[in-house]
C-alpha cells in the first residue's frame, strides 16, 4: 500500500513537472535579434487579483480596451482577444480606439459612454505614443489626465481594474527634401518616448494600478526603436506598425495577462 502511494506520488510530480515545463515553453518570445529585452510581466499584477478571479467562475471576466490608431487598427486588440480566448473562455472583449487620440483626448470623447455601459472588470489603457510627440511634454500634466480619467471610469464602474500600457516607442521625422509627391524625410529616435514611459511606470506603481511596460522589455531607452524598426515591425513613418508587429504586441500582452492569472488566481 505505502510503495503503490509512493508510486501515485511520483507519477503526480512528474505530471505537474511536465505541464509547468509546457507552460513555460509555450510563451511567445521577442525575436532574438532584439538586444536587451527584459522579462514579459505585469508590474503591480497583483492589483488585478480580485477582476482575474472573476475568469474563472461561471460570471466570466469583462475586460475593455481604449488607446489610439493601434487599438482603433484593430491587429492589436484582436491578437490581444484572441490570445486571452485560449485561456479565458468566459471572457468578453471590447476596444475603443481614436487615431490621434491622447488620454485626455479620449475622455473627451463620446466613447466613455462605451466604456461604462460594458460594465468592464478590467479596463487596459493603452496610450502614450501621442503624448511623446507632443513638442512640451509635461510629467505632471499627464499624470493628471491619467488619473482624472481612472478616476472618472471607477465612479461609474465600481471595483473596475485597470492594466496601463507604455508606448513601444517611435521616431522624429523632418522633411529633407524630394518633390510634393515623394517627399524625403530623415529620422531621429524619439527621446521622449523614455520619459513618457517612466511617468506611466511611476503613476501606476504610485496609484496601484498594473502595468504593462512594453518599451522597456523590448529594449528600453537604448534598444526599443531599433529593434522594431530594424526587424521590420515599423511602417515606412517610423511611428506605427506593421500588422505583424501589432499583433505581437497584441499576443505578448495577452500572454503577460494570462501568466498573472495562473500564478495568481488558477494556481
């Protein structure tokens, strides 16, 4: 009786063993060409405990994306849903997107309303590339709008969390020459992208919010943009991105939300 327990046990860990092994094997990776990327995670995950336990029970979860051209282009948000689907099958999904758009801008806007009527578990904010190209941009001003909008999107939705995205990270350009229809344009890194980026690390950490910082696992200050651009994730503008490159983004968010619901809630 003890050896046939003790043969039930080994037989137990050696399965556990090989499905933690699968798990970890089966993330999605950034090329390995990108230099100095960082770990895929949620910072501050933990603030997503009690909207991840909701996955699991028969209500389901109610997650709500908003940002700017790259969720209204639609390759992220659905790389992003359909990553979520394969673990959350009780999910349901919406994204809200402006071109152009701002968080201030996008409170302004008549798509609040959408957010509140979905009554969202988790909303990821997913803005900052337009902020970064603002010509003064300001530390505090933009901490002000991101909190006015939590806070606006938490009275009319009780309990609601919230995942904050970094920009990936994007390029200056000024016109140097050719003809009307085919001007020429040359390119600079744009180094407001970092300070951008830190701001929304702080905030988050500052507010308790999770965090999804994008620029710095893929290079940070040094490294994201050239490793987007020249690995072919960039269009020709140097400030969005391809389909290919949203939709990674897309997956890796989703893998980065899914790891926090098995070490913190499926576990």
């Amino acid at each position: 009786m003890i050896r046939g327990n003790k043969i039930f046990t080994i037989a137990m860990l050696a399965m556990l063993v090989s499905v933690c092994t699968f798990a970890q094997s089966r993330w999605t990776q950034l090329p390995e060409s990108f230099k100095h990327t960082q770990k895929n995670q949620l910072l501050g995950a933990q603030y997503l405990d009690s909207a991840l336990i909701k996955a699991a029970d028969s209500t389901g979860i109610r997650i709500v994306l908003i940002g700017d051209s790259h969720v209204k282009g639609k390759s992220f948000p659905q790389s992003l849903e359909a990553t979520l689907l394969g673990t959350l099958p009780r999910l349901t999904m919406s994204y809200y997107g402006i071109n152009g758009a701002w968080v201030g801008k996008f409170e302004e806007s008549n798509l609040m309303q959408k957010v509140y009527d979905d009554r969202p578990d988790i909303v990821i904010i997913s803005f900052g590339t337009n902020e970064s190209h603002a010509p003064n941009y300001d530390e505090d001003s933009h901490s002000k709008e991101m909190l006015s909008l939590i806070s606006r999107i938490e009275t009319r939705c009780p309990n609601v969390k919230f995942i904050i995205t970094t920009p990936p990270g994007s390029y200056f350009h000024k016109r140097v020459g050719g003809t009307r229809r085919r001007p020429r344009y040359s390119f600079s890194r744009n180094e407001t992208t970092p300070k951008v980026a830190r701001n929304i690390v702080k905030f988050a950490a500052d507010n308790h919010v999770a965090c999804w910082d994008i620029f710095t696992m893929a290079g940070g200050e040094l490294y994201a943009c050239t490793n987007w651009r020249d690995n072919g994730y960039m269009q020709s503008d140097n400030t969005h991105y391809t389909v290919p490159g949203y939709s990674l983004m897309g997956k890796l968010l989703g893998e980065a939300i899914i790891k926090t619901y098995y070490e913190r809630v499926a576990h």
